[in-house]
C-alpha cells in the first residue's frame, strides 16, 4: 500500500459475475499475505444497477474520500467510475465497460452467475438504470485503467478515450477476463493506497 497509509477496497465484478470470480479471490489472496485482509471488501452485487450503486454508497458510508478506493471490472468498472465521481475516491478500472446500456440489451431475462449455480434476472428496466448511471471523469488523475487489446467484448480503443488523461496501462493482447491479472497486482494495490482507517471502523461497515 501505498506510504500515506492503509485504505479500505471495495471490488466490484462484472455482469453475471460474484465475489468467486478469479480477479476477487486473487485479490482477497494479496491482501491476506500482506496482513490486510481485514481492509478488503467485495459485494455480491444485485442484478438491479440503481441496487449495486446504492448498495456501495451504503457499503462506504462514513469513510472519508482518502480511505477508499474502488477497483471494478467490466460492469463493475462503469459502476466504480459513478462511485469515484460522486463520492471523490480512487477507482482501478479493469476493462471497464463504457456503454453498458447498449451493450446489455441482449442479455435481458434470466441470466445464469458465473462460479455458482444461480441466476440473475435482468429486467427491461435495468437499462434506464444503467443511463442514469452515466457520468463524466472530472478528475482522471483519480483513476488508474488497465485495458487489454484482446477484449473481445469492449474495444480497448473507446476504454482509452473515456478515460483521457488518467494513469493507464494498455496490455498487448489478453482478453475481457484479464487473465493476466495477477501480473498488474501490485500495481493495483499501490494505486489503491489511501488514509489510515481503524480495523473497527472497517468491521463496521461490512
């Protein structure tokens, strides 16, 4: 972390993902070999946008802009962009999904979760919550964007525009999983450093 302190992060997945996606556990696995586990949150996120957004402002409520970074991934990467704007924070942006109104138009309906055996139900009504959801970077030297060229699913190319003057780091190749993650993990934590935050303080608003 980074010389000013320990803050608490908070991962968002993506769409139809879980806090047993591979880039959460790998995560959760850092942070416990640097004794920081206690300082890691990760939210089963609703399928309901207005929901997740909510369920984050309430997952923070009470810790100082300093203390807190968001790292997101895909859907969740849209979802921390909203959080940093409104509430002042870090995010860490991995392939970060630029247009998901557009881009989800096709998965409404029951939706199986990846690394579990349940399913979301997306509603029509979700998109609207996505527009709503819409915002500028008004501060880009807050966020920190790791974009692969290989995304199958997001072009790189639109990640890079949204995300104009922030700390970037385009991988060659890759994929939309990012599955050379773990490669950019310290990095990422090194991003994320923020303010002191009491171990009470963090149970509190688990």
């Amino acid at each position: 972390m980074s010389k000013r302190g320990q803050g608490v992060i908070v991962y968002l997945h993506g769409f139809r993902s879980s806090p047993l996606s591979r880039k959460a556990l790998m995560l959760r696995r850092h942070l416990e070999l640097r004794n920081l586990e206690n300082q890691y949150l990760c939210p089963a996120l609703p399928a309901s946008p207005r929901a997740a957004a909510e369920m984050v402002l309430e997952l923070t409520q009470g810790l100082p802009a300093g203390a807190l970074a968001v790292i997101g991934s895909s859907l969740g990467g849209y979802y921390a962009t909203w959080i940093a704007e409104t509430l002042g924070c870090r995010a860490v942006l991995l392939n970060p999904a630029i247009d998901p109104a557009a881009d989800l138009q096709a998965h409404i309906g029951r939706q199986p979760i990846y690394f579990s055996g349940e399913h979301i139900e997306f509603r029509p009504e979700y998109i609207d919550e996505l527009r709503n959801l819409v915002t500028e970077v008004t501060q880009p030297e807050r966020y920190f964007l790791i974009a692969a060229t290989g995304d199958a699913v997001i072009d790189y190319r639109t990640m890079i525009a949204k995300y104009r003057g922030a700390r970037q780091r385009l991988v060659n190749g890759s994929n939309h999983e990012l599955s050379d993650f773990e490669t950019y993990i310290d990095e990422v934590l090194a991003f994320c450093g923020a303010a002191n935050v009491q171990e009470s303080t963090v149970r509190a608003i688990r």
